[in-house]
C-alpha cells in the first residue's frame, strides 16, 4: 500500500448542500447533487487505484476553480471526505489533518486530493528544544579563497541530528522523496531569515534521516511567535515524487 496517495477529481468542485425535508417534521435527506457528487468523488478515487486506509490520515484538497462562482470552501472539503467513506477508508473520522485551497483562474474546474497515513514507519516526527538558529553565511579565512562554515552553525547543526536520533530517529534512504514541514517557535522577536533556520535543520539532517537534502521535495515552514520557551517541530513524511500532468500543463 501507498503511504501517500494522490488523484484528481475531473469535475468542478462542489459544496455539500444542507439536508432537506420533504415536509415540516419529515425524514431529513441529502440533496441529489450531492448524493451523485460524492457518489463521483469515490469512483474517481477507486479508478485512481486509490487504497483503503486503515489508520489516521492527513488530507490535502487542492481546489480549482474556471470562474469566480464557487460555494464555501468547507462544504467542498465535506462533500469530498463524504465521497471517500468506504473507499479511501471506512469512515472520515481517520481524518485527522485537513488542508484545503481554493485556486481561481483555471483553465477549467477540478479537484486534487492527497491522502497521507499518519504515524506510519514512513513518517517521523521530533522536537528541537532550543532556540531556532539560522544557518549562518559561509566566511573566508584569510585571503586564500577558503570559505568555512561558522562553529555555532556546525554545532546546532549536529545538535539537531542528536535530537532526532535521541527521539528515534529512522533513515528514510537514499532514494525517497519527502516532505519536511518546520514549525519554529520564538520566545522573543529576535529571529533570523526562515530560509536559514530551514537551511540549518535540513542540513542538520544529513545522513540522519536521509542521504542528502536534495530528496526533500516538498517543504512547509512557518515562524510562531510568542511562545514560552524557544523550540521546532519538525515532521518529516514518505512522499511519492509529483510529477506534471501533461494533459493539465500548458505548452
């Protein structure tokens, strides 16, 4: 089974409706449109190939839209982890994580969806209990064009290869692609660049998790201030490598 699985919805995104009664005091029931959207929704994803989870899960909705006539953006998310039940998994409480963005201007309306298991071996979250560090820029030793990379660098970086193996850290090998999401946490408003604190743990990491960064494909970083003391979060998960759709890609 895929750890990560992603497919598209050909069709245009559409908001789950409120359940109706026939008469005042009647039975409750779920509009037509919506029974035959989320009836779509999980022949789309079983045509795709797309497993049946048995853990919990992270979903991400990728959401296209031809126009600017679109319905709220959390009745669209319903409708499709509706249309998943007994397909994707037996039912959306595994759903544990949710993303979703609308994107307008397409050349026409569809839908991605991107189902990640959490907690699996091919995932791998830990904790840097200290004040995030920004990479810091390479310096020159003298005038002989040797450039170095300064102390206090190197030693947050190996610090944060110990934090991980301290907290079980496995190596995902040389050949997987992954995603890497970076929570940073400041105390004070006293930070680097993001780039760098990022540039500093992906580094760090280096014959730890993985072989070597560049099997990073997919990153998510964000600065949290005002916490109470300084730490990172980071979460690292088995990705399959996207590629572009070429029926989808202008040329």
């Amino acid at each position: 089974m895929s750890y990560t699985y992603t497919f598209r919805i050909p069709e245009k995104p559409f908001p789950k409706e409120r359940p109706r009664a026939a008469t005042p005091g009647a039975r409750m029931y779920t509009p037509k449109r919506t029974r035959v959207y989320e009836k779509n929704v999980g022949k789309y994803a079983a045509f795709a190939g797309c497993p049946t989870f048995s853990g919990l899960v992270a979903v991400e909705i990728n959401s296209y839209w031809s126009n600017k006539v679109y319905g709220d953006l959390d009745n669209v998310q319903k409708a499709i982890l509706d249309g998943l039940n007994r397909v994707a998994w037996p039912d959306d409480e595994q759903v544990a994580q949710t993303h979703i963005r609308r994107i307008l201007g397409a050349t026409r309306s569809y839908s991605t969806v991107k189902i990640s298991e959490i907690g699996s071996d091919r995932a791998f979250e830990f904790e840097i209990p200290e004040r995030p560090h920004p990479k810091g820029r390479p310096r020159a030793a003298g005038g002989n064009g040797v450039v170095f990379t300064p102390t206090k660098t190197i030693e947050y970086e190996k610090r944060v290869a110990d934090y991980a193996r301290q907290q079980g850290a496995p190596h995902f090998g040389d050949d997987a692609t992954l995603c890497v999401r970076i929570l940073a946490h400041h105390s004070s408003h006293k930070y680097g660049d993001l780039d760098n604190v990022q540039k500093a743990i992906l580094d760090g990491l280096n014959g730890t998790l993985w072989g070597d960064d560049k099997q990073v494909g997919e990153i998510y970083s964000r600065r949290i201030l005002g916490a109470p003391k300084p730490f990172s979060i980071v979460s690292v998960t088995a990705i399959e490598q996207p590629y572009a759709d070429p029926l989808f890609t202008s040329v």
